[in-house]
C-alpha cells in the first residue's frame, strides 16, 4: 500500500513540474513575447528598437549620412504616366463623372513631379560616389526606405555601388521595404521616435523632396532642433520651390512675428540633383576645417536629444 502512494506521488509530482515548466511565469523574460508587449515594458522595447539598429550601424561603418524625405507617391515617371493614361481612359468612358476628372488633374501633376524620382536617384547616386575630403567626410544615403522618392535616393546609392540605407516602420497597412537597399542596413523600426533619431542622428545634410504629412512633419522637427541648438548646424535643402514655397508660406511667418527672419534662412531651395550637392559642399566650404576625427558639425552637447 506504501509503494502504491509513493508510486502516485512520483507521478503527481511528475505533473505538477510539468505544469511549472508551462507557465508563463516560467519562461525567460527576454524570450517572453507577451510579456515584452505589455504597455509597463514600452521603455525596453524603445531600447530594443534603438540598439539592433545602432549596432549594425556602427559594425557596417555608417558614421555620416545624407538623409532624404520625400513622398511616397511620387513614382517614377514610366509608372506616372501609366497612371495618367488609366485616368483618361476612365474620364473617357464617363465624361461627366467628377471623381474621374479630378483623379486625372491629380495624375497630371504626380507626373509632372515624377521628374523629382530622377532627381532624388541622380542624388544617391553623386553621394555614393563621392570621396571624403577635409571638409566633407565620406557619405551614405539613408532614407525611410519605403517606395516614391525614398525608393529613388537608395535606388542611385545602390547603383553607385555604396551603401543604401533604408530605415521602414512598421504600419497597420504594411510598408514593404524599396528593393535598393542593402541587405544588412535594411531595418524594420517599430517607433516613430527612434525611426526619427535613426534619420537624423548620423545626418550631414537634410535633404526634402515634395511631400505630405509625413516629410512636412520632419521638416519642421529639424528645423526646431536646428532653432532651439538641439542638434549641430547642417545644410536643410528643399527641392522644388515652386511647391515648398506654396506648401509653406515661409515670408507669412515671419510677417505674423511667428519666425524670426534668420529662422527662413535654415532653408536652402534647389530644384536639381547638381544644385543640391552644390548646396552641400558649399555649405561646408563655409563651415570650420574639420576635427581630428574627421567631422565638420560642432560636438554635441549633453542636452542634445540625438
């Protein structure tokens, strides 16, 4: 009777480490997917987020970078006039459908902007291929890494042989990286915020191509930086006038007192990818001669968010 208990109590036992093993309370924290997902864990996964990015970063070498904003809607100019001619053939079959004419006016101008994708390319391209000096280090071309413009600037670093940066965020609707950018520095971000300081941490130049919500938003982040002295000097350059200088009604601000007059002058316009570069170079043919470790900008700060 004695070894029939022990027996069962062997077996209970058996069990009830089994169950210990399957708990949830069981599993290593670091391999523990709901318990990372929690909202309390949102600073771990913030530094998650920031340091698989850094370290491939640093590994690979990428310590200056040209990054460049620009819409995703803005294709290249095969794919634009293909969609002005779906738009006309839809106009054509109803004339008189409002929808149909408005989408071909959108068309018409897309494809007016798609000359923007050869310029963006042409930039990637001339940054790829550049050699550093004592003023301008050797650059990279990073950008969101989704399609458009973003698509365009990696797509002329990755024809340059060098390498093309794509730093995607992760969407409801879900963004598939552009096919030029290299395979070891093509990232998946879950954070704005670190996508954000990712862009701009290693950034010797700014570049924004026509754009929406998305590249007016980091327009204006880095121009408060460079307002407030939150980040070094560097070169911000807008490609387009004719759209920015709609889109932002610059000489408004300050005539209302909102912008102090010097604050307009962080902007550079230009229109091709010669005219940016030259706006970049010359930009550090103004600037101090570089450090010993080979940057121009002044250090940051300790309060420098970046």
């Amino acid at each position: 009777m004695k070894a029939r208990a022990d027996y069962e109590s062997e077996a209970d036992a058996r069990e009830r480490v089994k169950q210990l093993v399957a708990s949830p309370s069981y599993r290593q924290a670091d391999q523990d997917r709901d318990f990372l997902l929690r909202p309390e864990m949102c600073g771990v996964r913030l530094q998650l987020d920031f340091w698989k990015t850094e370290e491939l970063l640093l590994l690979h070498g990428i310590k200056h970078t040209v990054v460049v904003y620009g819409s995703t809607r803005i294709a290249e100019p095969q794919a634009a006039r293909e969609r002005l001619r779906e738009a006309d053939r839809l106009l054509a079959s109803d004339p008189c459908n409002r929808d149909y004419a408005h989408e071909v006016d959108i068309a018409k101008r897309l494809l007016d902007k798609s000359r923007y994708y050869d310029v963006a390319r042409e930039l990637g391209y001339l940054v790829g291929t550049w050699r550093a000096t004592k003023l301008l280090p050797r650059l990279a071309i990073v950008t969101g890494g989704g399609p458009g413009i973003m698509e365009a600037a990696n797509r002329g670093a990755f024809e340059s042989g060098a390498p093309s940066i794509g730093l995607n965020i992760s969407l409801p609707r879900e963004q598939q990286p552009n096919p030029y950018i290299s395979p070891d520095l093509c990232f998946k971000l879950h954070y704005f915020a670190i996508r954000k300081m990712h862009l701009l941490e290693r950034a010797k130049a700014a570049v924004f191509f026509p754009g929406g919500y998305g590249t007016c938003d980091e327009l204006f982040e880095i121009l408060t930086l460079l307002q407030t002295g939150k980040i070094a000097s560097l070169p911000v350059v807008l490609v387009g006038k004719q759209y920015w200088r709609r889109a932002i009604d610059l000489d408004f601000l300050v005539d209302e007192g909102m912008i102090a007059p010097d604050d307009a002058k962080l902007i550079t316009f230009t229109e091709s990818a010669d005219e940016i570069w030259d706006a970049i170079s010359s930009w550090y043919d103004r600037e101090p001669p570089a450090r010993d470790d080979g940057s121009t900008a002044p250090p940051r700060t300790a309060g420098d968010p970046l």
